[in-house]
C-alpha cells in the first residue's frame, strides 16, 4: 500500500512525505519512481512585496555608518510572472497618518512582472513639528491590483526594510532615522529527501528517476520527495513506483499548485533536479580536507535552506492516497 501523508510545510518546495508497506511474503526492491505530469501552467499571479528605505539628506551619512537620516523611500517588487495593473497602494501607520495626507501615502499605477521601483517618497523635514520620538515597528499596506486576465486581487501586507529584519525605523524632528540591527538564523537539518525540479514551459511531461530502496516483508519504508518547479504553476500529477523487476505501483492524480516568485532565488541556484539530500551530507561528512570541507558548507547551507521560514505559500492543498499494491 502507498500512503501519502500531508505535504509538508516546513519546507519551501511541497515535500510529499511516503509510507510504503510490503504486505507480502518476500523482500521488495524499489529502484524507480516516475512523476508524471498530466498538466502545467504558468501562475500569472502578481506577487507584489514593499520595502523601505532612508535616504540620507546629507549624503555623507551613505557610508561607514551603524544609522541613516533623511527621507522614507517605498519601493514595490513584482514578483509574479504576470504584470500588475491599475495598483493602488496605501502605506499605513498612526504616525505617518499625523504628518502625511493619504494621498501622500498612496500610489497608483502599474507594475510590470520582475520590475522594483520607487513608488513613494515620505520627506523627513515634514517631522520637525513632532513632539518626541517615536519607534515605528509595523508600517501595514492595502494593496488592489489587477492581473493580466482582469481577475482583481486585494491584500493587507507590511512593508519590510530592504536590509533585512531586526532593524529599527524612528520618526526624529530632523528626518526619518533608519539604525541597523543583527540577528542569528538555525535550522533543522531534514531527513532524505529526493528533489524533483519541474519546468512549467515543457507541459506534459514524466521524470524518472533511479533509486535504491530495500523493503523487508511487513516493513514499512518512508522517504520524501520534494516538488519544485523553476517558476509558479499549477501542477496535476501522479506517482509511479517500480518495484522488484516490473511491478508498477500507481498513485492516484492529485494537484499541487507551486508559488515560486521572481525572488525566490534561492531554488534554481541551489536544488538541483534527482539531488537526494540527507544521502549527499551523510556521505560529505566523512570527508576532512579543505575543498571538502568547503563542499560540505555549501551542502549544509543547502539543507538548512530547505527548512528556513518563508513568506511565500509554497505549497496550495494536500491529499492522502491509499493505494493497494502486490
């Protein structure tokens, strides 16, 4: 029997988790599966995301500093693989709202796919009749677009800082104070997992890939197979199993839909398609000269990578198939 259990979400590609059990007399030998793809099409979704930024009045203060004062700067990224049309965006915060008119605070317009732009500036000499300082934690956003299709999207986001989390934004009677912060990331390391990476451009398709799995007579074998695809798409597919010398185990179909957006660099550069994970460290580990050790650090960061928070919603819906098999 196939059991698939939830796809995982820790994991930034869809990570299938599979339970198969040998209910016969004699050991079983899975050395093949094959994804076959029924169908894929690209997601023209736009996927808008907002960072801020100060830039300096004074452009001494650009270099060698641990802050920055001056002017708040808005940029929007869109990183869907469709153009988002007639946008209107709102940045919010009780105190923008007191020295900034709405107006001020909004953009209209439109954002092509992979493009980032400008599209608010807030100037910091508008503060000067502020009465204290005052640390601005959360800047929320009321996004409306439209896509390629004329299918509206509305969303509430925040705008982020473009060098990352932990720093701190302060409204001063001379401007906009921007101070950086520092912070530590860990991760899980996953068990084995086998990476498929699919390409929406080529459509149908079906992948095999050899593996080397060994199930004893009422055991039960579990591994992961983690779905990726170079770009966001909606996915239809099913699993194929050979085991011994020409038993063929199928899944039923059942759909995946990707949100892999134009930033999301890390996929195509990192997870490579038939790469097996935990086999690839174990094997690393035991190495112990430098470029080895180099290899090992990259590997290790790959993995960990694999288990990281993400913003994105990788994977869309799960489904559980209870297939009998020989």
């Amino acid at each position: 029997m196939i059991k698939i259990d939830d796809i995982s979400k820790e994991f930034k590609f869809p990570v299938i988790d599979f339970k198969l059990q040998n209910s016969g007399n004699a050991t079983a030998f899975l050395w093949q599966f094959i994804i076959d793809v029924k169908k894929i099409e690209l997601d023209i979704t736009p996927s808008l995301s907002l960072e801020y930024k100060v830039v300096p009045t004074d452009k001494r203060d650009s270099f060698f500093h641990e802050s920055l004062l001056g002017n708040l700067e808005i940029i929007a990224t869109n990183n869907g693989y469709g153009a988002a049309l007639n946008c209107n965006i709102e940045i919010s915060h009780p105190k923008l709202e007191d020295f900034f008119s709405k107006s001020e605070r909004t953009f209209i317009g439109q954002i092509d796919s992979g493009e980032s732009k400008s599209i608010l500036t807030l100037p910091g000499d508008k503060l000067s009749a502020i009465s204290n300082e005052y640390c601005i934690n959360e800047i929320s956003a009321f996004i409306s677009c439209y896509d390629l299709l004329s299918k509206s999207y509305k969303d509430k986001s925040y705008v982020r800082s473009d060098y990352g989390h932990w720093n701190k934004l302060r409204v001063t009677k001379k401007g906009f104070l921007f101070e950086y912060g520092f912070y530590q990331k860990s991760a899980l390391i996953p068990s084995e997992i086998y990476c498929v990476i699919l390409d929406p451009e080529k459509n149908v398709q079906q992948r095999t890939y050899k593996i080397s799995r060994e199930i004893k007579a009422g055991d039960i074998d579990r591994f992961h197979i983690m779905i990726g695809c170079s770009k966001s798409a909606q996915i239809e597919l099913n699993f194929q199993f050979t085991v011994d010398k020409d038993n063929i185990i199928k899944s039923n179909d059942f759909q995946i839909n990707i949100w892999n957006p134009l930033n999301s660099k890390t996929y195509d550069r990192y997870y490579t398609d038939g790469d097996v994970l935990k086999y690839e460290f174990e094997k690393m580990n035991q190495k112990k000269d430098k470029q080895d050790d180099f290899e090992l650090s990259q590997l290790k960061w790959k993995i960990e990578s694999l288990n990281n928070n993400s913003t994105f919603p990788f994977y869309d819906k799960n489904k559980e198939d209870d297939v009998d098999w020989w």
